[in-house]
C-alpha cells in the first residue's frame, strides 16, 4: 500500500574515495544506516575524516553509502511495512543493486559491510541476520529495540494514543514519535484509517495482539531462528555506551549470541548513547570495515554506465 513514502525516489548520499574519478579501480562499500529522526547526511566534516584517514593509511579507501530513511514519523526502522514502504528490501537490494550499477564497487558480499547508530544499530542486527548473501560484515552501534516489552505501561502509551490525525503527528514530541514509527514499521493496518496502523494500546487497554507483533520484530526474539545466519559472517561487532539506557538489551543480545556461538566481539565504552557516536565510528567502526572487507581480486575494472 505504501501510503507514506516512496522508497523509489531517496535520496542518498554517497562518499567516494580519492582518486576515485582519476582511476577505474573497484572499492568496497560500507551500508551506513542513520539513525531515528536523522537522515542521509554524512557526519559533520565526515568527507574531511574519511579522506584523512585514507590518506594516513588508517583506513582503506571503500565508498561509504547513506540513504535518507525517512518517513511520516521520521524513521522506517528499516522494516518492510505495507504503510510506510519495503525498507529492509530496500536496503539490501535495491540500493546494493543501484550502487553495484552505477559505481564502481566490488559487488560481491566479501566486499560490503552495514552497519548503523541506535535505530539504525537495530536495522542493521534486522538486515544482517536476514541477508548474509548480500554483507560479511557487520557493526551495531547503541542498537535501540532490541527487545519489546510484553506488558507495556498504558500510562506510558498515553501521549501516542492522543494522536489521531497526521497534523497531530507533525507536532509530535520524539517519544510519541518513536512510538509511531514502530507502530508504522511493525504493526500498519489498512483497514484503520485515517493513520493506518494500530498501537499497542487502545482505549487505555493493552491490546496483546499489537503486543505480540511488536514482539516478533524484536531482534532478540528472531536470533534464535537466523544464528545459522548470523554465524556466515566474516566479522560482527556490536558496542554500547555503559551509561547508555540500552546497555541492558545490547549486553542481553551479546550473551545470547554467545550461548549460540555466533562469534562476535562486544565492547562496552565510558559513553551514553549520543556523546561519542563520531568518535566511536572515527576510531572502531571505520578500522573495523577498513580490515574486514575484502580487497579486490582485480583492482581495475571497466567503469559502469553511470560514475554518478
């Protein structure tokens, strides 16, 4: 139905290294998922990082690709959605698709890497335990929704079940929001107009079908199920600042995939969700893709229809 959004017509931002226009090699590429109520932009003087540490020899060059997530309540958290679009489709086919065709990368899945912040911590355990034939690698930062509350507070609710109409979504504080978004992403219904989604509340009642939906989308709740997945990777990292309100669900979510044995490395920093995002990708998330991506068998290749 996709009321909300066309995930046909995005917008995304694509970094490319130095040297790029100068040359016909192939790059890896980093699937960098923002996260909610962010969008496609690059981190403040991201281009300036990248091309120093390229040029430090820090890092490899690869191409780093950001697409604007965005919808109606501010976040798709990269969920297939009847309402607001396919995005984990989205994600892992149609733009590895429009990269592979219209840049030169490496377009094989030794050579491509997602990973995200906060909503897009969780959109990257969501895809990546579902397309290990697209990525190899993996890293989720302060990764949010990891698991859902079966018995949500209805007081806590309350705000979210106050809107009714989109204007009263327009001027929606971020906790409502959130609570939107997920209800868009995990449980839209068609027949329930004029916003087309149920919440996990209802005439301050808990309503356990909502519930339960919301439940399934939890990652924790899928692992078992895609470990056999998850353990094909080549590397997988998660992190978690420890004054972070989601150090709980990402220490529960590390401990359990150690108790499958998907070999992963997990750390946890002197941080809280926001204050050292940039530093945290400067330092471990860029180094971690930069070694665990694959270098090209054939560092030059014919250069594709379209360089941009």
């Amino acid at each position: 139905m996709d009321i909300y959004s066309n995930i046909t017509n995005r917008r995304i931002s694509v970094y490319l290294p130095p040297g790029y226009d100068q040359s016909n090699k192939r790059y890896p590429v980093i699937y960098y998922l923002h996260g909610f109520m962010n969008n496609d932009s690059i981190l403040p003087n991201g281009k300036n990082i990248l091309d120093m540490a390229i040029a430090k020899n820090k890092i490899r060059p690869y191409i780093l690709v950001i697409a604007d997530n965005n919808t109606l309540f501010s976040g798709s958290f990269y969920s297939n959605s009847s309402l607001t679009g396919y995005w984990s489709d989205f994600e892992a086919k149609e733009l590895v698709a429009y990269m592979d065709k219209n840049f030169r990368t490496i377009a094989t899945r030794d050579a491509r890497g997602i990973g995200g912040h906060s909503m897009g911590g969780y959109g990257t355990i969501r895809i990546g335990m579902k397309r290990p034939d697209v990525f190899a690698s993996v890293y989720a930062l302060s990764a949010c929704c990891l698991t859902a509350n079966i018995s949500p507070r209805v007081e806590g609710l309350a705000a979210a079940e106050a809107i009714k109409t989109r204007e009263d979504v327009a001027k929606a504080e971020r906790g409502p929001l959130g609570t939107f978004a997920r209800a868009a992403a995990w449980s839209p219904n068609p027949d329930n107009p004029p916003l087309y989604l149920d919440l996990p509340v209802k005439d301050g009642k808990v309503r356990p079908d909502i519930v339960a939906k919301w439940v399934a989308n939890s990652p924790l709740e899928m692992l078992e199920e895609h470990a056999a997945n998850l353990r094909k990777y080549y590397a997988i990292a998660i992190e978690i600042g420890t004054s972070d309100g989601l150090l709980a669900s990402n220490k529960q979510l590390h401990e359990t995939m150690t108790g499958l044995q998907i070999p992963h490395h997990y750390e946890e920093y002197d941080g809280d969700h926001t204050n050292r995002v940039r530093e945290r990708i400067e330092r471990n998330v860029l180094p971690f893709f930069s070694k665990n991506l694959a270098a090209p068998a054939n560092p030059t290749s014919p250069s594709p229809q379209s360089n941009h």
